[in-house]
C-alpha cells in the first residue's frame, strides 16, 4: 500500500491545514463520519477576568477511510497551537494513570527481561510519571517532551529534553545515548502529524532487538461508550488495533502483543518490535477478529453518529429541567475532553457555573477553553455546595464519585455519558 504523497502538515503554519488524504494509507476516500461544528484549542485556557479577545476556532470533523479503516480528524492544527509552551497538562495528577504507567513498566521488565544498561526513551514523556517507574527499576531514561512541562520532569530528576519529537531529535538521542531498548510513546502517538515520519524516527532510534510500546485511546470502546468527548484537534488518529498494525507494518515493524486497557476510558496497548524478533502472542489476532472492518465499520460509524446527537439533546434537557427549578450546576475536573463537551452542548457560564480541579492543577485561575466558565480549587464545591455538578471525567466516575460524597459534598452527581443520568 502506497504512502502518503499529501501530508498534512500544520507545524510552522501558525494555523491548520486539512487532511486530504488518509494519514496511513493514502487514500483520498475519506468519508465524514461526524461533525462537532468548530472548536477551539482545548489547552489554550485565558486567565480568569481578563478582557475577552480573539481566539482561534478549528472545524472538527472525523473522517473514516473506507481503504485501511483508520478513523481520523479532518485537519492539522498547529502544534504550537495545540501544545502551547504553557501546556496545562500534567500526567502525574491522575491516580489511574499513574496506576497504569506502574502496570506498564512491571509488565514490559517482566515480558522483555530489561537490564539495567537499557535505556528507554519516552516520547511525550511529560512530567516524567511513566518513565519514572523505569528510573526507578534502575535502568537508564531519558524523555522527550516539546512543552514546558518538562522542566517539571528535570526539576524531578528526570531528565528531559525538551523537543518535538521527529527524526532529526531520533538522530541526537541515539547519537548521544545510544540506541533505545525500549521506547515509549504513551498518549501522544496519535497526536503527532506525520505519522510516518514518528515512525521513521523510532525505528531510527530503536536497538536492533529493541521494543516499541505505544498507548492510544482505542477506537473500539470509543465507539461503544460514546467518547465523542475524545475528539480534537490533539487527537488526529483514532486507532483500531488493524490500523495501528498495517502502520507498523509499512514500516517493518510487527505487532507482537496488544491489549486493551482502562486508561482515559479505554485504551489499546500495543507492542512491536522488527519483524521476527518476538513470537506474536494469540492476544493479537484475538483483538484484530473482534474488530469491525469495511461495511461494518462504516455502519459502525453511522450509529455512533447518531448516538452522539441524540446524548447532546438528552444532557441538555436534563440541564434544563435542573435550571428550570433554579439549580446551582458546577462541573467536576476540566480534563481536555471536557472542552469538546462544552462546547459541542453548548454549555456556558450561564449554565455551570464553574468547574473544580484538584489542588495543584495549572487549570485553576482560567478559564473552560471557548467560555467564560472559571476553573476554581476543588474546596469551593465543599464550601459552596451547589445543587448538582457534571463529572465532565465521566470514565473515572466510579473512582470520584465516593471522593466526592466522603470529602461532604451532598448534591447531585451527573454523569453525562454514554447516558446522562443521576448517579
């Protein structure tokens, strides 16, 4: 199958460029899936109470190639943009990440039988949390992460260059390091443009018998739970395990292992390496013959469509009812996905009025991106008590839920997917 000969590449542009051509396979038989009108960046947070100006809004639309079946967004926004040096983001401030990057690395020692001279190299390493549990097994890291945050990571002891991860930052880490007997990519392979050219550079920098470990939200349980709330512009591919395989494939390396995983509410985690290195476990074809393809996927697609539309009208409904009785709304947490709701629905600062984070986060003190909302310290909901709150990280609901109510919050609890509903 062909390459790409029409990339879309948005870096330096300082605005977007459309995908006019499927990002794996090349195809131009894109088909728009979904439609969430435009949005903007979800990371670009103004301060609270500063004067409204201009800001930049993207279409955001999912395309779904009928060639190789990978799901995607329909263009390229500036990275700079969408990861601003003041990036909000930190990895560490979520329990079941931290859980999951713990697993990740008793998993990975175990099944490669890492020594202590291999360097692993984590590719959108941000504040270090997942690479520190290889540094922490005594092996050598370095990771790579293109914001602000990885001071964050180095002022830890982790340390970190701060790039774009691409094949000329390949060359300087191998150069410099050596080759990588593991390199992580967790959350970000699906963000970066150029797909091919990422690739490129982690075979540049992967040992001969090295491992590729990457983590991405997994388009399958997307679909089921209705994770539309998933989709922006950071998130450019939205990978079933057939689509990440024939990417990895086109550039010699085999899908050994895959499994899905809980993280951000359902992920895929998938190991590669150069063809033969490793036996394929059964786990492989396993998933691959659970997953839709062709017509069945485009069917797929069409119901997901349908299901998105229909959970906006019934959340709203619910709000209104709740603000027809004179309720008080907040929002519990302000994760990325949170801006695609909101915005998406149509919620405002007349409708919540403002969503708590933890202590700590770089999210308080701004403001929901596109909105007016305030983003406050997680005390004021205690303080405050409004009547109800919309847990907008809806796939941790189980986890926040009982925090909540023990920390003496006494409202309501919506949850506002796959079903909103009370809880």
């Amino acid at each position: 199958m062909p390459f790409p000969t029409k990339v879309a590449r948005a870096a330096g542009t300082g605005a977007s460029v459309p995908v006019e051509q499927c990002q794996i396979c090349g195809s131009e038989k894109l088909d728009t899936v979904l439609s969430l009108g435009y949005m903007p960046p979800v990371n670009q947070m103004v301060p609270i109470g500063q004067v409204p100006r201009q800001q930049p809004w993207f279409p955001t639309n999912l395309l779904h190639c009928r060639v190789c079946d990978l799901v995607q967004l329909g263009l390229a926004v500036d990275p700079v943009i969408i990861f601003p040096p003041e990036y909000p983001y930190t990895s560490g401030t979520t329990k079941l990440l931290r859980d999951n990057f713990a697993e990740l690395y008793a998993e990975s020692s175990q099944m490669l039988g890492l020594k202590a001279d291999d360097l692993i190299v984590d590719i959108g390493s941000n504040d270090g949390t997942l690479i520190s549990n290889f540094q922490k097994g005594g092996h050598r890291i370095l990771g790579i992460e293109p914001t602000d945050v990885s001071k964050i990571a180095n002022e830890r002891g982790i340390p970190t260059i701060q790039r774009y991860f691409g094949l000329d930052t390949a060359k300087e880490v191998k150069a410099k390091h050596g080759p990588a007997t593991v390199i992580t990519a967790a959350n970000c392979f699906a963000h970066i443009e150029d797909v091919h050219a990422i690739v490129e550079g982690i075979v540049e920098m992967l040992a001969p018998n090295g491992t590729f470990i990457s983590e991405s939200h997994y388009l399958i349980p997307l679909l089921d739970t209705l994770q539309y709330d998933t989709v922006y512009h950071e998130h450019l591919r939205y990978y079933s395990l057939a689509s990440l395989k024939h990417l990895l494939e086109m550039h010699g390396l085999e899908v050994f292992h895959a499994r899905p995983i809980p993280s951000h509410g359902g992920s895929i985690r998938v190991y590669a390496a150069r063809k033969g290195v490793h036996k394929v476990q059964d786990s492989v074809a396993k998933m691959l013959a659970a997953e839709p393809r062709g017509d069945a996927m485009a069917k797929r697609l069409a119901d997901f469509r349908r299901d998105v539309v229909l959970s906006k009208l019934r959340l709203m409904a619910m709000l209104r009812d709740l603000k027809e009785k004179g309720a008080r709304i907040a929002g519990i947490s302000a994760p990325s996905r949170a801006s695609t709701m909101v915005n998406y629905v149509g919620l405002d600062e007349g409708i919540i009025d403002y969503v708590v984070e933890i202590a700590g986060s770089l999210k308080i003190g701004k403001c929901m991106p596109g909105t007016a909302i305030p983003v406050v310290d997680e005390a004021k909901l205690f303080e405050d008590q409004p009547d109800c709150a919309v847990i907008f990280s809806w796939h941790i609901a189980d986890e926040l839920a009982p925090k909540l109510k023990a920390k003496g919050f006494k409202g309501q609890l919506i949850t506002p997917l796959p079903v909103p509903r009370v809880l």
